[in-house]
C-alpha cells in the first residue's frame, strides 16, 4: 500500500472552512481556464476496470495503453486535442503564435499555476520535460513526435511564463503534437535524468508524495495486482463555468480486472461504473438488458486502434535464438507474408469476433480516421488460392499429408505470440490458426499474460509472430512516426534499427519525414497515401481490423461524451459527475 499525503492542521482547516470544489490553496492567482460544460456537483467516486494492472506511472517511456490510461488522469499537456471535436485547444497555454513559415511556435503559459505537490509550475519544467523527451539517451517513444526533417526542435526559455519551440522546416503537425506530451515536474526529476536514471523513476512502488502532476487528479495509493486509487488534485487550473473548480469527482479508482467478461460481471454488480472498451459480444449481451440494468451503452463506430500480425524480423536473433532466425529466412520473403495475409479471413474476423461491430483493414488507417484513410487501397481479399500460388512461386510445395514445407524439405509452421487477457485477439488467432492451416501452414497459438508477451515484443524480442493491437494516438499521422519509421521507439517488425534495412523501409521513412514538414493538407494526404500502400504490398505487419467503439457507463453519471480518440470515455474525467449530489448514485 503507498503512503497517503499528510494532512497538516492549516490544510485541515481550510477543508472545513471552504466546500470540498473551493478548497484550493492560493487559487486566486491563477489564470485558470474555464471551460464550457454542464455545470455538476462536486465528490463521489468513479471506478472503472482495467485489464491489467500499469506497468509504469512515468510518462517519458509508458507504451502500454493502461499505464498510460492512468498518467493522462495525473498529468496535463501545453495544447490538448479535444476528443469531441478533434480540434486543438488551449490547455497550460493559455496561448500560442507561429512565425508565417510554420517553424516557430512562441506558448505563452498559464500563470500562477502549481503541480498536484504544491509546487510552482514555470518554463523551466517545460523546457526540461522537452530536454527529457529529446534526449536520444532517454528512447522516449514521445522522440518522434519532435522531429522535423529528422532533426529535433529547440527549445528557449524566453521568460518565465514564455517558451520558443523551433524547427529546422515548416512542420505540418504544428500544435497537435503537444497532446498528451506530459509536463513533467523539474523539481522532482531533474536529479533523476542527470543521474541517467529517468527511465526508472515513477514505478508502481514509488511513494505518492513523489510523484506529481498538473492533470485533474494525482496518486494517492496502489494496491498492487488490486488497485490504483487517484484522488482529486486541489490544484488543477480548470473552472466550470460558474467558477467551481474542477474535478467533480472526489476519486478515481482503477481496478485490475484482467478478462473482459470478469469487467461486464463487475459493471452489472455496479462493482465499476464505467467500461472504457467492451467487446462486441458483451456489447450484444448488455443490450438486451441496458434498460433493466440502469446503464447506458454507446457505440461511437470504428476507431484509431489496429489489430495486426507482426513478424519478428529483428537482427538481434542471430545467433542468440537460432530457431527464429532461421524461421526468418520465411518471414524476409514478401511473397511469404502476402500468402499469409490472403490466407487470413478478415470478414470473418469482423464477424464472429466483433459480430459486425468492425471494420477490415488494410493498412493502420480505419475509415474512422476520415481525413487520412485511403479508400483507394483494397482491403485484401481472402483466397487460399492465390495464397498457394504465391507460395509455390517463392519456392515452397507441400509434402504427402499436405504440410507446407520449404525449400529444404523443412515443414513451415510458427508460434503466433498473444496476450492470454484478451478475448477478441485469442479469438482471432485462432481463426487465422484455422485459416492457414488450409494452406498447409501449422501454427501454434502461445498465449502469455500481457506485461511478459510485451517484454518478448519490446525487450527480448524472443517470440516468432506475434498478434497485437495498437491504437493511433491522433488521427494525425504523426504518431505514427514511431512505429513507421525504422528509427522509431515501437518500430515492432526490427526494433533498433541504425539504418533503414530495405529500400521499401528507406522510402518509408522519407516519405513520413516529408509529411512532417509539408503545410498542405492535400500533398501531405498523397505522400501519406504512399506510406499506406507501400505497407499494403510489403506488409511487415498484416492489419487485421479495426473495433468499433464501445463504451458503458452507469445511469446518472454525466458529461460522458465517448469519443474514438483515447480514451475512449475517460478522456474528460475532470468533467464527469454524478446527477447526484457527492455521488449518491
């Protein structure tokens, strides 16, 4: 269990002078920023499930969306985009203009503002979170967002509440890439990074009193494998519109629920009051009692995550996992991954693992990112023929009893690695098991808890194929830098790449720097059409599909306003609030 805050006398006595939304040490100098909601009423607590428990509370390296899910909660950015609208707004600034060639930014910031431990927040934390997030020594995932023309910007402190963000090129992204950039707190981790230990800091048994933030609510304790319990942050710097101060809710508790269908036992219980993502087939079933049961669910259509096969074509295996080096001779072969993509049924995928709420893809890009996707590339259809065609071209046959067998006689068979947790993707892969077991391919389905199947991914990079799912962080394809790229921090099929391994990744990795720095949308839009067909025919990654959106929240909780950004119905936790008062629901 982490330490709770102390509650000194002077802060016990401005508690019972002032209502629970008021009491707020030295707030009167603060440029808050008042936002436009329903007004709602003060306390109450909000549980929801996670499927696994953080793996960190550190912003700079957090990859694994529930770590992240919980730091977003904690931690606040210089320019937000609004889920709802899909739009930039102001947050930490309060303002911010650019040079007539897009290549400086000047953000003035909100003054008098203070981290969730009470501290003056300034420029200075600024400028250091950005010295954090640029470091190459750091490998924050957050690195390829700060590039442009594959140099990082700068950053000058031009005054105390005053910062210059420049790049060396017009940079198309401009303000979006702030979002969800957490501005980390340089009295706290200065110490850390210069001792070259900032990947390590924040963990889930660092102390409270540690750890701070500038978002609506801060650490309070961790029952580990159990709990998160974050409680309001008495210095956040938004206000409803008539003045009260944001959060609503007195708590936020995430719990460690690992199955999907333990989550929908616990919501029906009223155990948790929000599902951040149910499955399709829970979605069917909560229907049918959504009126009885005094909830509401909330289908927002396809969203930015992508399910993908990835094959492991990392370097480093040579020699240290013999096994799946020599299983790469197949996984190099582009012929091989395309037979693998049109042996795989995508339609059925949609259908029996999302029960049509879903989409089939072709590339990371679902329709529901309407201004990026690129209707003009085909889904792949699914012919075990054409597969077999392929196969036989790049030199495979298929011995007596119909196994697929390489050019050495060797019999063609994998382990496709997946998160036991996960429902739909279990599912999934065993109908691709299903599906390429028609062309002769035997394939194992391993499934290990989530944190060690990242680790095999991420770390030791010991597994053969592996299923996942990512989710796009904008529908701006910036983020994708860091998958995209063959620098990039999660580039998942060769992680560490020096240099570009193929001239297909080289072209890859010109095109998105190019996109990084053109200002029109419709040029940008033609080069990052290119990305998408270039992973169509290469496939490194096989996409899948796409899930709808499907969330679930009690009755009387309000301002839930789903969206298909992450998260999905989290996203303005500092605005929901119970139609009750102190949330007596």
């Amino acid at each position: 269990m982490r330490s709770i805050r102390p509650i000194t006398p002077s802060f016990l006595l401005a508690c019972l002078l002032l209502p629970a939304s008021l009491a707020r040490p030295e707030g009167r100098q603060q440029d808050l920023l008042k936002v436009s909601v329903p007004v709602g009423h003060p306390g109450g607590v909000l549980v929801v499930s996670q499927s696994s428990e953080p793996k960190t509370l550190n912003p700079v390296v957090a990859v694994d969306q529930p770590s992240r899910d919980v730091i977003r909660r904690m931690t606040a950015d210089l320019v937000h985009i609004n889920r709802a609208t899909q739009k930039t707004e102001p947050a930490l600034a309060r303002s911010w203009k650019s040079n007539r060639e897009g290549s400086q930014f000047t953000v003035e910031l909100r003054r008098g503002l203070r981290f969730s431990d009470g501290a003056p927040f300034t420029a200075d934390d600024v400028v250091f979170s950005f010295q954090v997030y640029l470091d190459e020594k750091v490998h924050s995932p957050q690195r390829d967002l700060l590039l442009a023309g594959g140099k990082p910007m700068r950053v000058e402190k031009l005054g105390p509440y005053t910062v210059k963000f420049s790049f060396v090129a017009p940079y198309a992204p401009a303000e979006r890439v702030f979002d969800s950039l957490a501005i980390l707190p340089r009295h706290l981790l200065e110490q850390g990074y210069k001792a070259g230990k900032i990947n390590q800091v924040w963990n889930l048994t660092t102390s409270a009193e540690k750890i701070a933030g500038l978002g609506p609510f801060r650490l309070k304790q961790v029952l580990p494998g159990e709990k998160l319990v974050l409680e309001r942050n008495p210095y956040y710097w938004k206000t409803d519109s008539q003045g009260q101060i944001l959060p609503y809710l007195n708590e936020l508790i995430f719990l460690t629920v690992p199955s999907r269908d333990a989550q929908v036992v616990r919501f029906r219980a009223g155990e948790t009051q929000i599902i951040t993502q149910v499955s399709a087939e829970n979605y069917s079933a909560l229907l049918a009692d959504q009126q009885t049961g005094r909830y509401k669910l909330y289908d927002a259509g396809p969203g930015l995550e992508y399910n993908f096969l990835v094959f492991n074509l990392n370097d480093d295996v040579k020699g240290r996992l013999p096994a799946i080096a020599q299983k790469q001779t197949w996984f190099r072969d582009q012929r091989f991954r395309e037979a693998v993509s049109l042996a795989i049924d995508r339609a059925a995928i949609v259908r029996m693992v999302y029960q049509g709420r879903g989409v089939a893809l072709a590339t990371p890009v679902s329709p529901g990112d309407k201004l990026w996707f690129d209707s003009d590339i085909p889904i792949p259809e699914y012919s075990p023929e054409k597969a077999r065609k392929l196969l036989q071209a790049a030199g495979f046959s298929w011995n007596s009893s119909g196994a697929l067998t390489d050019s050495s006689g060797q019999p063609v068979d994998f382990s496709i690695l997946v998160n036991s947790g996960n429902v739909q993707r279990s599912q999934m892969a065993t109908l691709i098991q299903e599906d390429l077991k028609k062309i002769g391919i035997n394939v194992h389905v391993a499934g290990l808890e989530f944190r060690s199947a990242t680790d095999r991914v991420l770390n030791s990079h010991d597994y053969e194929v592996a299923l996942m799912g990512l989710g796009r962080g904008d529908a701006d394809p910036t983020p994708d830098m860091s998958v995209l790229s063959s620098d990039g921090d999660i580039h998942l099929w060769n992680m560490g790449e020096k240099t570009p391994a193929t001239p297909w990744e080289a072209e890859i990795d010109r095109l998105m720097r190019k996109q990084q720095v053109t200002p029109n949308y419709a040029e940008r839009k033609k080069l990052f059409d290119r990305v998408q067909a270039i992973l169509a025919e290469q496939q490194p990654m096989i996409f899948l599909a796409s899930p709808n959106i499907l969330t679930a929240a009690r009755d009387g909780l309000e301002n839930v306003r789903p969206a298909i950004m992450d998260n999905y119905i989290l996203w303005n936790a500092d605005e929901l609030f119970w139609h009750t008062p102190a949330g007596k629901h």
